[in-house]
C-alpha cells in the first residue's frame, strides 16, 4: 500500500514475488481498520516495494508489465500515472539477484531531482548502463552508495544500505556487523546531513530478503 497525499490510501494487487493468493490483501486490510482507514483498491499488480515516489515522479522494475500481461504497456503507464498522480513513471530493469525484483532496493529519492542508488562498480557493464541510461534519460542524477550483497544466499537483503527508513527528521540506516558499515554510515551522514541519521543492525532481519524499508509503512497523518 501506499499514500498519495495526506488523505488518501490506497491498495493494489501484490505483484507476487512476495505474496500470492489472496494473503496480500487480507494483510493490508489489517492496518488500514486500525487507523480507520478504508483504502481505495486497485486492479493493477504491483508490489509495494517496487515504487518509488517523490512529488512528481515514480520509479519502478520493468517487471510491473510482466506482472499484469492483459494490459496494454501505453495503458498501464497510463493508468500507474493516473493512479499515483505523476507526471512520470520511470521503468529501470530489475536486478536479476534480487528474488522480489523490488525498486526499493536499488534506488530511492534524495530530491526530486537526486536519487542514490547501488554501487554499480561491480556489475555487468550492459546492466549497468541500462539502469544508469534509465535515470539520466529521466532527467535524473544519483549518488552511489555502498553495496555489499551476501552472495552466500538468494534471499538475503544482506548489505543492502539504500533500504534505510526515512522519516520527518530521521534517517534509520541499516548495519550488517561488515566492515563496509562504517563507510555506509559517514557517507549517510554527509548526504543526510540536514537530518539526524540513527543505525540498527539489521542482519537478522536481512535474511528473510528485505530490511528497514520493507518492513515499515511511513505515512501522513491522515486527516
């Protein structure tokens, strides 16, 4: 789920990587009672975690069309941009090492006209100039950030810094007990440095494949 603005929330269909059948819509029902909040539904399949939103814009995988095969691709766009209320969707390709094929692990918003994103240095060339294409051709420029992915296991979110909670005036960033630790947590507070940064070690949490953003819901007082 997601918030548009401060009054309206809204429910779209689990895209499947991580949930199937039914149990995605029954859980984020749950929330929604508690705060007295009835969420608007979508048709469209999309998991949560693989959008990105500032004002104006949303980034998302290219696996979202995969995902709903009997939309037409202009019409889907059409309908992700009315749906979020954006002037612009912007579609990177999904990191094939990442079993949920999630945006929120690869990219996230500085500014509107920032975003950080994973340390490329280590992948293939073609895939690197995809993704880095994707988001100059968007009008995007981004800042890398350490990236130490645990190999070792396909659902590990081990090493994973961009998936950091941010909220009002506080940036959580996840640590792993690495030694890259202590690289991810200077360059937060240079980028964040207007914000107060917090860490938490997050390697227990890591190994069921996400970290501080996937397992939190930041929204508005709704009014």
């Amino acid at each position: 789920m997601k918030q548009l603005n401060n009054a309206l929330i809204f429910e779209i269909n689990y895209g499947g990587s991580v949930w199937r059948g039914k149990e995605g819509s029954l859980y984020a029902e749950y929330p929604c009672e508690a705060i007295n909040v009835k969420p608007l539904k979508s048709s469209i399949r999309l998991d949560g975690g693989n959008v990105i939103k500032s004002n104006q814009v949303v980034i998302m995988c290219d696996k979202v069309f995969r995902e709903n095969p009997g939309v037409n691709q202009k019409q889907l766009i059409s309908q992700l941009k009315a749906l979020f209320e954006v002037e612009r969707i912007v579609f990177v390709p999904q990191d094939k090492n990442d079993f949920t094929g999630h945006a929120d692990g690869m990219v996230r918003f500085l500014d509107e006209r920032t975003v950080l994103i994973n340390d490329q240095s280590n992948e293939k060339p073609e895939i690197r100039a995809a993704f880095c294409m994707s988001l100059q051709i968007a009008g995007l420029e981004y800042i890398e950030i350490p990236y130490c992915p645990d190999y070792s296991s396909n659902d590990s979110a081990k090493g994973l810094y961009i998936n950091y909670l941010q909220m009002k005036d506080v940036v959580i960033m996840p640590t792993f007990g690495i030694k890259e630790d202590e690289i991810a947590v200077r360059q937060f507070e240079e980028i964040f440095r207007e914000l107060t940064v917090k860490t938490i070690n997050c390697t227990e949490i890591a190994m069921q494949g996400g970290v501080l953003n996937c397992i939190s819901w930041k929204i508005k007082k709704v009014k």
